[in-house]
C-alpha cells in the first residue's frame, strides 16, 4: 500500500474507533470480500424479532421493503423518497386473511438506542448488473452507517491535504446508475469528510455546490479538537442522528434536502 494509502486507512481506522467507543455503535467488520446490499435481511429480521414482531409479519415486511427499494422502474430519487416514507410511518401488513393491516416499525424513532447502530468499512457492492464491467463497476464506500441492517449514511474520506471536494464527487459518481445507484435506494445521508475540512454532508442526489457543513460552537462535543471527529460526533450521535432523519427531512419539486444546523436549532428554539 502507497504512504498516500496508509495516510488514509489510519484515518479511517480512527472515525471507525470513534463509532464504536465514542458512539456506542457495533462494528460489522472489514466488508471488502463480502456481496454487501443495503438491506441486511439477517440483520434486519433480528432486530425485528426482539421488537417481538412475528416470523410472518417480518417475511412480509421485508418483502414490501425490498419491493420499493429495488424498484428499478422508478427513478433513485422516487424510490428514496418511497423507502423513506417506509421507515417514518411504518410498513402496513396484512399478518392474515380476514385481519386488519398492522404496523411493523423498521426504527424505533421513540427510543433510539433501542434501535441497532453499526458500522461497516471497505463496503464492497457489486457495480450496475446488467453492464459487462459489473464487476469493474462495484464500489468500495470507506464507511456505511447501519440502522437496524439499513444502510441509511455513507462517508468517504480523505487525507488532510486532499479537499473533501474529492470524496463529495466520489459519492455523486457511485450514485451513478452505471455504477452502485441501487445502494442509495435507502441512504439518508451522504457524507465526506477528511482532518482539516471536517465534514461535508447532504442526501442522495445533491450536487456538489448545496452539499452542508453542520458547524455548532456549544454542546457536549464542542471541545472535541479535531473537526472531523468533533462535527460526526454531533452529526452522528445516535439520538440527534434518528432526530434529523425523522424530522428534517424534506421531498420538495424532485429534490430530497437536508436541514442546515441553524435551521435545526431554529426549530429547537421555536
């Protein structure tokens, strides 16, 4: 591995350490030689089952959801946009004959650490299938963020001396269709970020020019010297992260956006 390699692999290492001691989330391993999906069924179907949702009632949940998310007759932005309404409002399933619909809640938005947050790094997924250079297509994301085996944020990182500008148009190119588009069918946050820029973050879709940079002088990480780390711990925290997911999330004319932080404290304090 280049020194431009290792330079970049230590960062990594140190944000995914982060996650885990800072945060609280679990690691799901080095996924490079892994067929990675952004649902994780196994995942998924666990959680679901301590939540005490029937086998039934999940096998139909999780067919609904991967109904919507691989739609491919529907553009990535609609398919989102339906994958979202999904994770606020609930799946309704049908557990029976003759019996009311139900609700099966992929997120506990009333509890979140009741909620499993993990992380995984070198995200290898298979490029665009039907293309010959499929496997010259796949992408290899730094870090994604798990909810529940959801794959809801994506973070690109780079070195101190390379501009974060880099990893925001590596995130645009992997949501090209020719590329890994279908694994943002469920991504809520797209991220990249490196030591002296901090992070940059926005959703699927947003060009380079309205992606957001969450700065916030005060609170329990204000002191966190580094920038990178100190705006994923305020981004990231586990009840400000289903917080802003739930409630700052706007589908406007064929754009999905984000809230900026000023707009987040504005409603706070209203």
């Amino acid at each position: 591995m280049s020194t431009v390699g290792q330079i970049e692999k230590r960062t990594q290492a140190r944000i995914v350490a982060l996650f885990q001691q800072r945060l609280g989330y679990d690691y799901l391993e080095n996924q490079i030689d892994s067929d990675n999906r952004n649902i994780e069924p196994k995942l998924l179907s666990s959680w679901l089952t301590r939540q005490g949702v029937s086998d039934t009632l999940i096998s139909r949940a999780l067919h609904e959801l991967n109904k919507v998310a691989t739609d491919t007759s529907k553009s990535i932005f609609e398919r989102n946009r339906e994958v979202y309404e999904l994770l606020r409002y609930g799946i309704k399933v049908l557990p029976a004959m003759g019996k009311n619909k139900v609700t099966v809640w992929l997120i506990d938005w009333k509890q979140p650490q009741n909620n499993h947050f993990a992380v995984a790094e070198e995200v290898t997924v298979k490029g665009f299938a039907l293309l010959a250079s499929a496997k010259a297509n796949s992408k290899r994301p730094d870090v994604v963020i798990y909810i529940n085996g959801l794959a809801l944020g994506v973070l690109e990182l780079k070195r101190s001396t390379v501009s974060v500008a880099e990893g925001i148009r590596q995130n645009l190119d992997n949501q090209k269709k020719e590329f890994i588009q279908p694994f943002f069918s469920t991504m809520q946050w797209v991220m990249a970020g490196n030591d002296t820029e901090g992070l940059r973050y926005a959703t699927i879709e947003t060009p380079e020019k309205y992606v957001l940079r969450w700065v916030e002088a005060t609170g329990p990480y204000a002191d966190e010297p580094n920038l990178l780390d100190r705006q994923l711990l305020q981004v990231c925290d586990k009840t400000r992260f289903l917080e802003l997911m739930h409630d700052y999330v706007v589908f406007d004319a064929g754009t999905k956006k984000l809230c900026r932080q000023n707009q987040y404290f504005g409603v706070k304090a209203a």
